[in-house]
C-alpha cells in the first residue's frame, strides 16, 4: 500500500514538473535576453537582433551607464531607503488597520471597512491631492513625500483582514483568559501566524514602491532625491535627444544596450529579494488550509 501511494505521489509529482517546466522557461527566456543583450555590442544587437547568448561580448552600455557612477549610487540609495523604509511602515500601518476590522468583537469593524472599501472607488484627483501634499503638508522635494502616498493600500488591506479572520478565535480567547491585551494579542499571536500573508503583501508593497515614478515626476526636482525609475526614465529621455541628434552629427551611442542594462540594474534588487520571500508563499498555501472554527 505504501508503496503503490510513493509511486502515484511520484507520478502526480512527476506530471506536474513536465507541465509546469515550459511555464516556468516561457517566463526565465525573456529575462535572460534582456541580461545577454546588455552585455551584446550595440552595432552587433542592432544587426543581429536579440539572442539567448551575446553575438559579441561587450560592457560598453554599463560603461556609458556608471560614467557617473555617484548619481547611480545616490538613486540606488534613494530607491533602497524608500523601499525598505516605506515597507516596514506600510505592513505596521495596514496590519494594525486590517486587524481590528477582522475581530468580531470590535463594534465598529463594518464602518471601518466600509470607509477603507470606500477608497477603493472614489478618490480626491490629482489636483487636490497635490495641493494637499504641496502647501499643506510641505512635503515637495522631502523623501518622504515617496513612501507616504503608498503607505496605505485599501486593496492590501482587506487581504490581511480576510487572513486575520481566518485564524482560530480560540487561540485569542485563550490569550486573553491569561490577561493579554488586544495588542498583545496582535503581537505575539496574530502577526506570528500570519507571516505569509505578511511577506506576500510586504512583497507587493515592496514592487510598488521600488517600481514607482510617478510620485518623483510630480514633487520632486532636486536630482539628489531621485529614485531609480526616475532617473532610468530621465536617462533615457535624454538618450532619446541624443539619438537623434547622432543622426545628424553621426557620433554613435549604444542605444539598445543602454535600454537593457538599465533594465537589469531596475530589476535585480527585486529578484533577489523575490528569492528570500518565495518560500513563504509555500507556507502560506499550507496555513490558509487549517482556518478555525
């Protein structure tokens, strides 16, 4: 019996890789194009299009990239502060907010979520929110003016108060027999049990501010206070003039490369953080299956 439930465990197991392997290669291939043709010669790149090994070897597009390296160094570190930052103290802010609105014993939970659900369909608009932010909160040209527009996210929120209410009442009654407060209880038995839905929203949290522009086309004009996307996009802005200005003064630039390696220097910090936090979206299929009564 054991025997024969290994082999069709095997079997599922073993189905399962062949269907999921050219999945996995449709989504790698791209990717790995993109690294082989920041490190292709640009005349070769345009000759030869794009292909899985470089036709030439060449660092000529990180070089003209890192020819200042210091503005690279200082957006790097704009983009890793707001991230890091600003992802900390979202998971504070919307797990504090998504807890009391899972508890059935907190009187005004369906308020509460109706106003956060409320945010979801109607907002201020651009105008109002940039006076806000600009005469009233000061905030033009301040690095925080990245992290707090992003702090709260409504549709996160609700996510980590579905998983909050599918946790064991029992666990928090017995808690509170044994004198615990409400943020006692949120400390050391809510957030511990729920670190997957913690890491897959941080995770989120993380892309959208890593991967955001918009908030520094809109307040902020020093260069030292750029993130990375901004200074990518006004990288490439410029090489855009320069390109076409090489028509006319025939002076080359490596162009194509350019565009991937600034793709590669965007991305990476966001693979390898994507490699530490995966594993808990493997917990997180096994926890959501044991919900309590």
């Amino acid at each position: 019996m054991k025997l024969g439930y290994r082999n069709q465990k095997r079997g599922r197991a073993a189905i399962i890789i062949i269907v999921l392997l050219p999945v996995c290669v449709a989504c790698l291939v791209p990717l790995w194009i993109i690294i082989a043709a920041s490190f292709t010669d640009n005349a070769r790149l345009s000759a030869d299009g794009y292909r899985l090994l470089p036709s030439k070897l060449s660092l000529e597009a990180y070089r003209y990239l890192l020819v200042k390296p210091n503005l690279i160094l200082t957006a790097y570190k704009v983009s890793l502060f707001t991230t890091v930052v600003g992802t900390v103290l979202a998971l504070f802010a919307m797990s504090t907010l998504a807890y009391p609105m899972s508890r059935r014993s907190f009187r005004f939970r369906n308020v509460l979520s109706f106003f956060v659900f409320f945010t979801m369909l109607f907002n201020g608009g651009l105008v109002p929110t940039y006076i806000l932010i600009t005469r009233y909160l000061h905030l033009k040209n301040n690095i925080f003016v990245l992290i707090l527009p992003l702090l709260v996210n409504p549709f996160y929120v609700l996510l980590l108060r579905t998983y909050f209410r599918g946790l064991p009442d029992d666990l928090f009654d017995a808690a509170k027999l044994d004198g615990a407060g409400e943020f006692r209880v949120f400390a050391q038995i809510a957030v511990p049990l729920s670190t997957p839905a913690l890491a897959t929203v941080g995770l989120l949290c993380m892309l959208d501010l890593w991967n955001n522009m918009y908030l520094a086309l809109l307040y902020i004009d020093e260069k030292t206070l750029y993130p990375l996307q901004y200074l990518l996009y006004t990288l490439i802005d410029s090489m855009n003039m320069i390109q076409e200005g090489a028509t006319y003064t025939g002076t080359a630039t490596p162009y194509l490369s350019v565009r991937m390696a600034m793709a590669v220097l965007a991305i990476a910090p966001v693979l390898l953080s994507f490699l530490f936090i995966q594993r808990y979206f493997v917990r997180g299929i096994t926890l959501g299956g044991l919900k309590g009564d």
